[in-house]
C-alpha cells in the first residue's frame, strides 16, 4: 500500500517525574493525516456533484431526482462534518505551539508608526531614520525574528537617529516572510535554514555601500536583536568597516563558534532568558576571553526575560523599567564610545 510522504501531524511535550526526582521531556502525538487526504476529500465531493448534475438531467422522473438528491446530501453532510474536525485539528495546533512556543515571544507590540521612511537598496528593502543635523556615523539595525516591519525595531531605530546616527533597518529576509505566531514552531527549523544569520553578508555589503554613497557615512556601527544579535556576532568576526558592535540576546545556538572580533562588541543578555540559557552565555564569555583581542563585555541584566529590550512598553512593566532603560543607555553609551 502506498504511503504518502506528506503528513499533517500535531504533538504537545510534556515534563514527569521519575521515582528518583529526575524530570524527563517526553512527546505524545496527538493527530497525524496525510496531506492529500484532504485533497482526495475535495477530488471526491467535485465528482460527486458533477454526477449529480448529470444524473439529474438523464433522469426520467422526481423519485430518481430525488434519490440522487438524497444520496449527495448523505455526502455533504459527511464532508461538513470532516471539516468541522479539521477545525478542531486547528485548534489542536495552536494548543502545541502554545506548550512549545516560538523562541522569542513577540511580548508587546508597540503603537508606532515612525518617523523615518523606506527606501530601496539593491535588491533589499529598508527603513531609513536621520537626525535633523548632519551628522557622517551611521549604524545598520539588523531585526528578530519578526522582520524589519516590526514598529517596536522601527522604534530602536528613531531612537538612533534622535541620538545623532543615521539608522538603517534593512529587511535581511530578502522579500521573505518573517515569522509570525501563527506559524507552526515545529517547522522554526525548516523556516530558519532558509534565513541563516550567518548568510547575511551580500546584503551587509549593499547596505554599507548605500551608507557610504548615499548617506556620507564614514563611521559605522551595527546593533542587532535575537536573531539579529546572532548576525551582528558573525559580521563583527568579518568585517572591520564596524567601528562597534552591540548584540542584543543574540540567540547563542544560531551564532558562530569563533569569537575573534575585529572591533568592540557589547553582548546584551537577560537573566531569565528562556531560549539563551546562562551557562550558554557564560561559555561564550569564556571563548571571548581565550580568543577576542579587542575589547568586550558581556552583561546579564537581572530578572529580565528575552526580548526586554525592545518588546516591553516601560509602563506596562513598572518593576522592569529601570533594567530597560540601562539597557538602551548602555547601548548608546558603547555606541557613543567607539563611533
């Protein structure tokens, strides 16, 4: 019999505990149809209606119309039924990625439009955001996961430029779609192979041309969030136009294992950072103090979660408001240092 290679699956993980206190992830299906099960349903059901037109047509007399009539609406009501099980199949993917959620939680959306305006570079898009003086340093925002359309990255962006940069944002995905809660997480890692942050390096050079031809930038910085932190880790091992480099919980599993910096890099971390574990971090100071020959630091912020930098309104969180303002001025301060 012939098995088709496609299937809808949906599974939840769970935590138990062993007789000796020790905890264990285990993962339990709920659901798995093939995909063309769904298509045989839809093939189904248009034959049946073409049949029952025809037939209706041939047929002699109101007790054949309606014995066709009759056997068709057996099989609506049948595929009613079956889609109204795929809604709950829904429902039970969204309980999944609930109990396993995408590794950064959006947290707040911010109600902002920006003050800059999108422009073409190459063949990427980007948002550009300018101080009202002239000014030749510039630092390139590279975005999470959600993209370069996310206004609160829109935000860190203004915020650059009323500090006396010229910020650009570019959309590093390149025209693709950035992640969105709806997306099933067990297919994040499929998504990310094709949006690498270490295959960020046409993209960097295109904008650094446009910075420089363009914009009359002579020094240059770049900042990064998540995944964008992760991208700014590789450019600094690569590229020495950056004057100075700031990640901002850079994800550790998505960078690179050298940590040879050609210029300063601030590492930004949260204590209580779910998908960057702090033995995570302290390895990777640890290769930073056996390889990195210029300067660093590595600093955690205590209580905070990933994403406080830029995806928490101040007044929606009073109790860690402090931590995300240090966070933005020690960003500007290494920036303001270098640059």
């Amino acid at each position: 019999m012939f098995e088709p290679l496609i299937y809808i699956t949906v599974s939840v993980s769970r935590t138990d505990a062993d007789s000796a206190g020790n905890t264990h992830r285990k993962s339990e299906e709920i659901c798995r149809k093939p995909i063309h099960f769904l298509l045989v349903k839809l093939n189904k059901l248009s034959l049946l209606l073409r049949a029952w037109k025809t037939l209706c047509c041939r047929a002699a007399n109101k007790e054949e119309t309606r014995k066709y009539s009759l056997t068709v609406h057996s099989a609506l009501i049948k595929f009613t039924n079956y889609f109204l099980r795929l809604r709950n199949w829904k429902t039970l993917l969204q309980m999944a990625n609930e109990a396993r959620p995408c590794p950064c939680d959006l947290g707040d959306t911010f109600d902002y439009e920006g003050k800059g305006h999108e422009v073409s570079v190459e063949h990427i898009r980007a948002y550009l955001t300018k101080p009202p003086h002239h000014t030749d340093k510039a630092i390139i925002v590279i975005h999470d996961v959600f993209g370069w359309q996310l206004p609160n990255t829109r935000y860190i962006a203004d915020m650059l430029a009323s500090n006396g940069y010229i910020a650009i944002l570019p959309d590093f995905y390149k025209g693709q779609a950035p992640w969105t809660l709806c997306d099933d997480w067990a297919t994040f890692d499929y998504w990310l192979k094709t949006r690498d942050s270490k295959n960020t390096n046409r993209e960097t050079e295109v904008v650094l041309k446009y910075l420089k031809e363009q914009c009359h930038a002579k020094e240059i910085g770049v900042i990064g969030f998540c995944w964008g932190g992760a991208a700014v880790h590789h450019l600094m091992l690569r590229y020495s136009e950056f004057k100075a480099g700031v990640s901002i919980y850079g994800v550790i599993r998505f960078q690179e294992t050298s940590c040879e910096l050609k210029n300063p890099t601030f590492f930004i971390f949260a204590e209580n950072d779910f998908f960057i574990p702090l033995d995570q971090v302290a390895e990777l100071e640890q290769k930073l103090k056996e390889q990195c020959k210029t300067n660093f630091e590595v600093k955690i912020y205590p209580r905070q979660t990933h994403g406080f930098v830029h995806r928490k309104r101040e007044e929606s969180y009073p109790q860690d408001k402090p931590f995300i303002e240090e966070a933005r001025k020690d960003m500007l301060n290494w920036l303001k240092k270098y640059i």
